[in-house]
C-alpha cells in the first residue's frame, strides 16, 4: 500500500514540523552557557507582574515576555545580575522580586518567620515548665514513699 | 483577674484575624503600588502617531496632564474612552501612549471614537511602557507641569472614580477644569 505510507509519512512530517511551532516561549540564542544559566536564574526570580502567580519563565503574558526579552538583551550587553534586578526593580517595584530586598515594607516578611519560631518556642518552653512544676507540687504524695513502692514492684519477678 | 482574663484570649485572637482577614477582602491584590511616585517622568523619543514626528519628554510637559496608556486590542480601553472625551472637552490634558498597537488600527480607533488627546506617542515594542512600570492597559499617569509622576491608576476611569479620588489629585497637580455646568 504505497499510498498509505506516503500518507502516514506526510502525517509525520506534519508533526515534526508542527512540534516546535507549538512551543509558547521563545528561545534566545546566548554567546555563552554562563549567560544562559544566568537567564534561566533571574527568570524564575523575576515575578510576573500581570499575571501575579507565576515568574516571567513560566508565563505568557506578553509582559513576561518583554521582560524575558529586556533580560535577554540586558545580559548580553554584559550587565550584572544586581544591575539587572535594580532596572526591573526601579520599574515594577519590589513586588517583581520573589526574594524582595530587605526596607521597611518587606520587613515583616523576612522578620515574621523568625518572629513566629521565637513566639512557639516561647509558649513551648512555658507549657512545659508550668506542667513540670504542676508535677512536682502535686499535694499529698510522698515522694519517698512512691520511689520505694516503684523500686519494690521492681524487685518482684 | 489574670485566669478570668485568659478565658477572653481565643476572643481575642479571633477578633485579631477577623480584622486582618477583613482588611484583606478589601484590597485589590491586581492593584500594585508603582515605583514611579514622585519619580521624573522616563525619557522616550517616539513618533506622534498622526504626524510621525519625534516626540520626547520635554516636548509633552510644560503643565499638568495625564498620560493615558491605550491600544485598540484593549477591551477596556474602549469602556474608558467616552469618559476620556468628556475629560478632555472639560480641559484636563490628556496625552495618549499607543502601546504596543498598530499604528493604522489606532487612528481609525480615533477617526471613528473621537480624540481626546493632545498628542499620542506611539509606544510600539512597549519600551516606554516597561519604563512606566506598565502591566497591562489602560493605566493613567498623573504628571505635573515639572514632569514628575504623582499617581498611577491602573483600570477604567470612569466618572464616578474621578468625581471621588481623581479630580482632588489632578488639581492638586495644579490641573483646573472647567465647572461640569459648562460643557454642552
């Protein structure tokens, strides 16, 4: 049957070629592996800003995708990290930063985990000295007496 | 007192959450603070979307205006722009950023809608856009006559939004309209 395997090939072929064009996210040919590693790192850092969930790697708002390009572009013309996060920061705010730098409106969101920890431990060490000192002001126990009954039950087989 | 008062700490607590969960229903999480308050307008040089010439930012200030970022993809923006109008023909300055439009759909847009701009930069690849910290249209710039942004909102104005919160920041910018009686 020569016609239906011209045919599936041409299905094949179809597919191979649709394969890439599906892909959403486009792809930017970088002058070195560093470069690349780099823009694979500030992109999952940077937070979308349309689209407040996701970072600019994972979206596909256009905005996300001008930032990818701006990021892009930026890393090729040699600019640092730092001077990078500082642009998209200066434009979109702290809020384009999933690790904000430290001010006075994210402190509560570096300090609160710390604050909490501090707060359970707290309670933690106060719960148990209160139950500790219950135990041992217990009314009418001799302790003496309990000790030799415990060692006594002890010695019995 | 002190065990009594304990019995009212779960009470308390709740109350606590409740305020802060109540406060929370209230804000708009899509509506972020711009970090462009009280900072200088960004420098562009962009084409006036009817005569092609270049504009840049000292040719667009001089007094208090709004800087309108539309485009005709943007369902909003045509909500918005009945009220625009209404704005311009009461004298509030209006300069429109076309972003990321075609140029041709958005003289259409305004040969058929109206034009309530004085000028409108045609910000093309979204560049002045990503300056202004803009996220999605359409979002006003409120700049004063020395070209620093005091408010950004990002959404429709409408005229119950501008007869509330809007008007007071445009004459705080030193912005006068017209007496609502005199417009036809």
């Amino acid at each position: 049957m020569p016609f239906v395997v011209r045919l599936s090939g041409l299905v094949i072929a179809t597919l191979l070629l649709a394969g890439p064009l599906q892909a959403v996210i486009e792809t930017y040919a970088f002058s070195s592996p560093d470069l690349e590693r780099r823009y694979h790192a500030l992109s999952q850092e940077l937070r979308c800003p349309k689209c407040q969930n996701q970072n600019i790697a994972d979206s596909n708002a256009p905005i996300a995708q001008d930032l990818r390009r701006l990021l892009y572009q930026q890393l090729e013309a040699g600019a640092t990290d730092a001077e990078i996060l500082d642009y998209m920061v200066a434009r979109y705010g702290e809020f384009v930063r999933y690790r904000p730098g430290f001010d006075r409106a994210t402190a509560i969101l570096w300090l609160a985990p710390a604050i909490l920890l501090l707060l359970a431990a707290a309670i933690a060490v106060a719960v148990l000295r209160r139950s500790q000192s219950s135990e041992q002001s217990a009314p009418g126990v001799d302790d003496t007496k309990l000790q030799a009954l415990l060692e006594g039950r002890d010695k019995t087989p | 007192m002190g065990p009594r008062l304990k019995l009212f700490a779960p009470l308390l607590i709740f109350i606590a959450l409740a305020v802060f969960l109540a406060r929370g229903l209230q804000l708009d999480p899509q509506e972020l603070p711009s970090a462009l308050i009280d900072q200088p307008l960004p420098a562009f040089t962009l084409p006036d979307l009817h005569s092609g010439e270049m504009l840049t930012r000292e040719s667009v200030l001089g007094q208090p205006a709004l800087f309108n970022v539309w485009a005709t993809w943007c369902i909003s923006c045509r909500v918005e722009h009945p009220y625009l109008q209404t704005l311009a023909e009461q004298g509030v300055a209006i300069y429109g950023i076309n972003y990321k439009d075609d140029d041709d759909a958005a003289i259409e847009w305004l040969d058929t809608l109206g034009d309530p701009y004085i000028a409108n930069i045609v910000d093309g690849q979204g560049r002045l856009g990503v300056d202004l910290g803009v996220y999605g249209a359409p979002e006003t710039y409120f700049v004063d006559a020395q070209g620093v942004v005091r408010y950004r909102h990002v959404g429709v104005i409408d005229e119950r939004l501008w007869r509330t919160r809007l008007a007071a920041i445009y004459a705080e910018l030193g912005g006068t309209v017209a007496p609502a009686g005199d417009t036809p």
